[in-house]
C-alpha cells in the first residue's frame, strides 16, 4: 500500500441507507429468532403472522375504506409497513442489497430526505397501483420501494446519457430486463401481479426525480415558464 493512501476497501454507506437497511433486516432477524424459539417463546414462531396480519396491504381494504370515506391512521399507514416486512429471508435479502447498492448513489447524488423520500412515495404508489388489480393477495416486502430507487437510478443515467449526446432510451435497460426476468418466471412457474406494484414505483421514483434531483424543482419550473 502507497505512503498516505487511506481509502477504505468498502466505500462508506450514508448513515440514511444503513438506518433503513438494518430496520428491514432487524425485522427480518427477529423473525428467524422467533423461529428458533430465541425470540418469543413458544409465541415466537407465529411473529412473521402476526406482523402480516398487522402491516401487509390489503387491496380490498383500502377500497372499504375509500367507499365508507374513513381512513383509519393504523389501516393507512400500511400503505408504507407492508414494504419493511418480507415472507422469507431471501425476500429480505435481495431488497437489502437493493438498498444497499442502489441507495448509496440516490443518497449520494440526490440527498439523504430524497432517499427517504423516494422510497415512501414509491412504496404508496406501488401499493396504490396494485390496488386496481382485482385479488385479494395482500401485498407484502420492499420491491416497489426499490424499485424506486431503480427508477431514480434511471433518471440519473438518463440526464447522464442526455448530457453526452447518447440515447437517453438506454438508461431504462435494467428496469426492461428485470421486469423481463419477473413475466418469464411468472410464465413458466407461475405467480401474483405484484410486479403491477413494482412498476408502479419504479414509474414513482423515476417521475419523482425531476423534483428532488438537485435544482430538480427550479430547472422544472424554468421549463414550465418557457412554453
């Protein structure tokens, strides 16, 4: 190692992207805790039930609660937990090393609250979107948050791409191929319309850039004053 050189081998994450990891995989540790018997006791194996039952998003509900005009704040806030819960530990996973990745350039690029931002915004719209889908399966884990942070890192590629006189159409590869990969498997093995949910909040973090990019909201009005 060269005289002076102190970079870390791990790039350091933004605390915001480390708060918001460790709550998803805390809650998923829990869980496998209370499989064990470790946490709970003998109650611990039905805390992933329990935690469904309690924070999933339910379609169907949200529609009795449009139709009656009541919005119970308990009943409304699933439109956010359902995405900090999972059905099995390699759900979580994949969702932590989406955050992981993904949110360290959001946080970076954009800032910390636009991080978080995008996030909620994406998991109600994801949860809003699935909503006109007619089943009854609840909608449970992170992708359609996620997957905003996929569409927040399109839009960073596609100013990128735009601003090198590239085709900007390049920039929605990776959201083409993986929802490409999600209609395959649903073909051949069959399987819900939640990835409905997961475009609904890549299309949330893609649009919702243009405001919280910086000088997003400026450049926006600017645009909007010139036609």
């Amino acid at each position: 190692m060269r005289p002076g050189y102190n970079e870390r081998p791990i790039n350091s994450l933004p605390p915001v992207v480390i708060a918001v990891t460790l709550l998803v995989v805390g809650i998923e540790l829990a869980f496998q805790l209370g499989r064990m018997g470790i946490v709970g006791g003998a109650a611990g194996v039905g805390l992933r039930l329990e935690a469904l039952n309690a924070f999933a998003f339910s379609p169907r509900l949200f529609e009795r609660m449009v139709e009656a005009n009541s919005y119970p704040p308990r009943q409304l806030a699933r439109l956010v937990t359902y995405s900090v819960v999972h059905l099995s530990f390699s759900h979580m996973l994949f969702v932590a090393v989406f955050l992981l990745a993904l949110g360290k350039l959001v946080a970076e690029t954009f800032a910390s609250w636009a991080f978080l931002a995008i996030l909620v915004v994406s998991a109600i719209s994801g949860a809003l979107v699935y909503t006109l889908l007619p089943q009854e399966t609840a909608l449970v884990g992170g992708y359609p948050a996620v997957y905003g942070l996929i569409g927040a890192y399109t839009f960073i590629l596609w100013v990128g791409l735009g601003a090198a006189g590239e085709q900007r159409a390049r920039a929605f590869t990776l959201i083409a191929f993986l929802l490409g990969i999600q209609l395959v498997f649903g073909a051949l093995f069959g399987g819900s319309l939640d990835w409905i949910a997961d475009l609904g909040g890549f299309a949330a973090g893609f649009l919702l850039s243009f405001v919280v990019a910086p000088g997003g909201w400026h450049r926006m009005l600017e645009k909007l004053r010139q036609r």
